[in-house]
C-alpha cells in the first residue's frame, strides 16, 4: 500500500472496516479502487493475505 497517498489511505480504512463488518464483497471493491485509482500510474501488485486455499 502506498501510506503517503491519502486516497490509498481511505480506501485502505474503508476495506479494513468492510472486512470487519463480514462485507467481503465490499472489502473486495475497495482494494481494487484502492489499487487502480487514477494517483497511481505503476500497476500495483496484490498482496498475499496468508489466506489458506
């Protein structure tokens, strides 16, 4: 995650805060806005969350 950008930041609180609340379908949009919003113009690579498949 980008902690100087302060939209990354947002998007951050708001899929942490989905998550929480059992939303993962929300969690979920806000990572990919998080990672795709017009700040940023290197791709950003997903983060492995240690998730067992």
């Amino acid at each position: 995650m980008n902690d100087v950008c302060p939209t990354c930041r947002h998007y951050a609180a708001l899929h942490e805060q989905a998550k929480r609340a059992g939303d993962y379908s929300k969690a979920t949009d806000y990572e990919v806005l998080r990672r795709r919003h017009p700040a940023h113009t290197v791709h950003i690579p997903r983060q492995p969350e240690g998730r067992a498949t």
